[in-house]
C-alpha cells in the first residue's frame, strides 16, 4: 500500500466550520463553532483518509495525539515552534517513532535546518545561509558555545539580510554528523525572550500525560494558570509539579471537544 499525503486547507475548512455548524459560544461568549467543527472535519480526515506523515507544531501534535490517540500517522516532521524534549520524548512515545525535527523562520524562507537520520542536531542550509553564534556584545563563538544565532541569507533576492540577530539561542555541534556530513548543525533550539521560562514550563508541564494544553499569565510576578486536561484532576497534577507560593489561581479542567486552544502565540504573558 502506498503512503498518503494529505494537504489541508485550513482556512477553507474554518470557513466551512463556521458557517455550517450551528452557533456555539463558550462561557466567556467567545464563538467556538469554527473551532469546533474545525476540530471534527480534521478528525474525519484523519479517520477517513488515513494519512502517514504529520507536518506542523509539536505541541498542536501533542494535544491531538492525547485526544484522539495515534490512529494511522507513522512519523512526524515538528516545526513552527521550539520543541521541548519532554513534548518530543511523549510524541515518540505514542507513536513509537523519532521524530524529525526542522527549523526556519519567516526571514530565512522558512526552510532553514532539519535533522537528518542520526538524530544529533539539524543540517543547515549553508547554500543557501551563513550561520553564527555570537555573545551579548556581537561576537562571533566558536563552535560548542551557545549564544544568539545570526544568519546572512545569500540564497534571497527580493529582501537579502546580512548577520540578522534572529533572537533565537543555540549552538553549532561541533564535528562531523554521524550521517558522515560535514554541514553545520544546530543544537535545540528556544527564544531569547524576556518573558522566559516558555520552553521550561513546557518541559514541566507536559510530564504530566494528561495535559492537553495550558496557558500562563504573571501578574505581579504570580502565575495565573489556564490548563485543560484529559482527566478530572489536572489541578491536583499541576499542584504536583509547581510550587503554590508562585500560583496566584489555578483554572484546570477536563478538556471540551468545543474548547479553544488556549495557545494563540504564547504560553506565558506577562501583565
């Protein structure tokens, strides 16, 4: 049996959702039909079509594949966001796989680095981007020490950048690949952001198997804490893993098919 790709046009089908399903609100008034039949098209595909290979967020990947299991995909080809190892090593455990792990941004083309089958950093387009690491003063590291990525795009025409500080932290693994390569490749990956602590709290908070998705808040240097779940004790699990003297509330409950996600950028947001 050959293997199938399926291309999803998403905004089609939350048109088609929003205008088919009768209309839903949850209990802030927010309108979730869209999201809701959204939802159950995308589970119909899945189910009908039956498709091998996943393409997109590791965290969007995560959150379907507790809500709905692994069904027929295989593989998966994370990107769009960082990917923590606990959100990585709970993917490969329910679909019994590794995943691949890509990088890019708007200001590269998207396509900037992937890992390749030894599984030990991500091969950079070097045809096509100059890729540094450098300090908080602008220089340039040697390979093995983290520090903020720079890259020069020689492969784009229309807007070209020269050493553009992406704002993203890693390091270039010095060596050559296992694969025999001699491309540079990056480590993980995370933002250099002044909130802080997204990709820890990730790592925290997705140890805990039922969690499906979770959004922070600090007001007054307290964590307001939104979490859905797959059971009916999320704040108990939640209580397990973080300290109360830094929670200002907790909102935990058992997920909703017509739940939104509760994750529109950014986990953590500071007021």
């Amino acid at each position: 049996m050959s293997e199938k790709l399926v291309l999803i046009d998403g905004h089609s089908i939350l048109n088609r959702a929003f205008y088919g399903v009768p209309e839903l609100t949850n209990s802030s008034g927010l309108h979730t039909n869209a999201v809701y039949g959204f939802l159950n098209i995308l589970f119909k595909i899945l189910e009908e079509e039956q498709p091998d290979t996943y393409v997109g967020m590791p965290t969007a990947l995560l959150s379907m594949l507790r809500m709905c299991g692994k069904g027929s995909i295989k593989r998966a080809l994370v990107s769009g966001d960082a990917c923590p190892k606990t959100v990585m090593k709970a993917i490969e455990e329910i679909l019994q796989t590794r995943l691949w792990p890509h990088y890019g941004s708007r200001e590269m083309g998207l396509g900037g680095a992937i890992c390749c089958t030894a599984h030990d950093g991500m091969h950079m387009r070097e045809n096509h981007c100059i890729t540094e690491i450098i300090d908080e003063n602008g220089n340039v590291l040697p390979d093995g020490e983290w520090g903020e990525l720079v890259i020069t795009t020689i492969g784009m025409e229309a807007q070209p950048l020269i050493r553009y500080r992406t704002g993203d932290w890693t390091r270039i693994i010095p060596g050559r690949c296992l694969c025999g390569s001699e491309i540079k490749r990056l480590d993980f990956v995370k933002r250099m952001d002044p909130l802080g602590s997204i990709r820890e709290m990730d790592e925290l908070l997705f140890e805990i198997p039922e969690l499906v998705d979770y959004c922070v808040k600090i007001v007054d240097g307290k964590k307001e804490i939104t979490a859905l779940f797959t059971s009916d004790n999320g704040e108990e699990r939640i209580r397990s893993v973080l300290e109360e003297k830094d929670i200002r509330s907790w909102n935990c409950r058992k997920v909703k098919w017509e739940d939104l996600a509760l994750y529109p950028g950014k986990r953590v947001t500071r007021q």
